[in-house]
C-alpha cells in the first residue's frame, strides 16, 4: 500500500491538484505535506502509511485518499483491497470523483464550487464556497448533507441564510423529487434508506412531499447569501452533472461589472473565511 501510495502521489502535479507551483521542487510529484493536506490527514500518519507501518487505514481515510490521488475506479477498488477494506459497492452511492472531475474543479478553484453526491452529500468545496456560505469543515461530517440541511436543521450549526428566487417551497419539492430519483438508481443503499426513513419520521414537510411521490431533478436557481461581511449577494446557482456519473456539481456564478461580482472579489482577494460562530478568518488571522 505504501508504495502504491508513494507512486500514485509522484505522477500527480500540483497543478493537477489545484495547488501553486512556488519555487524549485525537488520531486516531479505531489509532496507529503501537500497530499496530507489535500486528503485532511496529518503527514506523520502519512509518512507511516508510505513507510508500512500502519496499514489498516479507516474506510474515511482510504476514500480521501482516492480523491486527493485523483484515482480511477479500478485503482480505487485496488487501494480499498490493499487497505483491508471491501471496494465501495457498485448497488451503494459513491463519493468518488473520477480524475478529469478533479481537474475540472482545480481549474475552478477561484469560483464558489462544490460537489455532492447522488444523496446530496458535500464531498468536496473550493475556498471561495467556504467563503461565500461558510465553512463546512466545521460541520460534522455525518452533517454535511443538503438534504439534512433542509429538513432537519442543526440549530448547533446554522449556516448563512440562503433565500431562492423560486421560493422555499419549490426548492424542498425539488430537492424531495431529486432524492426519489435516487433512490431508485441505488435501491440497495441503506444509508439513503437511513436517511429517507429518519426525514419522514421528523419532518411533517418531507413526509408530504414524499407521499406524492414526485420524481425528478434540482438543476437551476437564483439565490441569494445573506453575509456576515458583504451582506446579500445575489447570485445564479446551476447543478452541473457529468454523462456516467451521478455527482452533482453546484456553482454559483453573476455576470462581470456587477455589484454581486465585486462582493465576490473581495471575498476571493481577501481569502476570507467566516466562522459558524460569527468569528471570521482573513489571511489566516482570527478576528
């Protein structure tokens, strides 16, 4: 596994990856401190994984790590059986995100982006989407869902207010339709079953829409972000998706020389990055 890891980890650049190139580099590939830091681990547990001396990584370990490597299907399923660990089921919802996905989302980097699951999971986000309606990083992982966001808010981890040109009516019978979708490509996966099961017990309004059984998709929407720092900003919110593939690619967007276009710089420039707890960070200050 180590030297799967350390050869997956040379032939990717740090362009491929969304990361600068600063100064001369003395290997062609990622460094470990950068793949630790794109994967959420520490180096040390790196290094230990490169070296062989720990070998049985967790399930979220091994999935974080086939994103930050950008590896295919069939080199993912080989990392999961090299880790001791089942390949994801091809009847379950996959969080993988195939590589030219990845390359896509480095080259957006500068834009507020995400990607979610079929079940409407974040998997991953650009820092100007942390910016914009703040960080998910600070939301458990187990809540990162739009879904759960919806219907069943955590008030220990409210999120910026986001109004819908179309109303919130709309928008949950949407997302509900979007969600039966699913479920009928992934019938076998129990934590969408989990999810539906637990909706319709603590959500009248889910409960409803569920009951009348419409299927569909959440593609596009104007929105506006009430912010702490740059106040509404209105902007178009589109759900890409890729043929093949049921990831869902959410990108906010406005035309240039437009006020929501200067809010949207000075949050890209000034690289900040607002708590859920109302402090927020500029240039890696705390404020």
């Amino acid at each position: 596994m180590g030297a799967a890891i350390r050869r997956w980890r040379n032939r990717l650049s740090p362009s491929d990856a969304g990361l600068p190139q600063v100064g001369k580099r003395r290997v062609s590939g990622l460094r470990r401190e950068e793949l630790a830091a794109l994967a959420g681990i520490s180096v040390d547990y790196l290094m230990r994984l490169e070296q062989g001396r720990a070998t049985r990584p967790s399930d979220q370990i091994v999935d974080a790590l086939t994103r930050a490597l950008q590896l295919d299907e069939a080199e993912r399923d080989h990392l999961y059986q090299l880790a001791h660990l089942p390949s994801p089921s091809s009847g379950q919802i996959s969080t993988h995100i195939p590589p030219s996905v990845q390359r896509l989302i480095a080259g957006l980097r500068e834009q507020p982006v995400a990607v979610f699951a079929a079940d409407w999971t974040l998997i991953t986000w650009t820092p100007l989407w942390a910016s914009l309606v703040g960080d998910p990083a600070l939301i458990p992982r187990s809540r990162r869902n739009f879904v759960l966001e919806t219907f069943l808010p955590d008030p220990e981890h409210k999120r910026w207010r986001v109004r819908s040109e179309r109303g919130q009516e709309a928008i949950e019978a949407a997302l509900v339709a979007d969600l039966r979708t699913a479920q009928g490509n992934f019938s076998d996966d129990p934590t969408l079953d989990q999810m539906i099961s637990e909706c319709r017990a603590r959500s009248r309004r889910f409960a409803q829409l569920w009951a009348e059984g419409a299927a569909g998709h959440h593609l596009h929407d104007r929105k506006t972000v009430s912010h702490p720092l740059v106040g509404d900003i209105t902007l178009d919110c589109d759900v890409l998706t890729i043929p093949g593939s049921d990831l869902k690619i959410v990108i906010y967007t406005t035309a240039a020389a437009t006020k929501a276009a200067e809010q949207l710089d000075f949050l890209r420039v000034s690289a900040v990055n607002v708590s859920f707890d109302g402090a927020w960070h500029c240039n890696g200050e705390k404020h």
